[in-house]
C-alpha cells in the first residue's frame, strides 16, 4: 500500500508514516536474534530427548 494512502487512512503525514516504517524495520532487526534457535555449546544430557521430538 503507498504511503500516502496509509497517512490519508490513519490521519498522519507522509513523514510520520514513513518514520513508523522505519521504527519497526529497526526494531525487527534489533530482535531477529530473539527468533532464532538456540546455540549450544555443548550437549546437555537433561534436553536431548526433548530436541530430538
């Protein structure tokens, strides 16, 4: 959708918009790491049975 459609929509301007965008583009790169699987370092014996199902 054009930016200037979702500012006509929500009642900000083109710069608000366009700055939302942008927050949340930061904020999916700030926490992409948040989504990944765990890195052992090591087994660990008490979740192996768990991994494997």
């Amino acid at each position: 959708m054009p930016i200037a459609g979702i500012a006509t929509a929500t009642g900000l301007t083109d710069e608000e918009v366009q700055r939302v965008f942008r927050d949340i583009d930061q904020k999916r790169k700030t926490t992409e790491y948040l989504h990944l699987p765990p890195e052992l370092a090591a087994d660990v014996p008490e979740i192996a049975r768990a991994l494997m199902t």
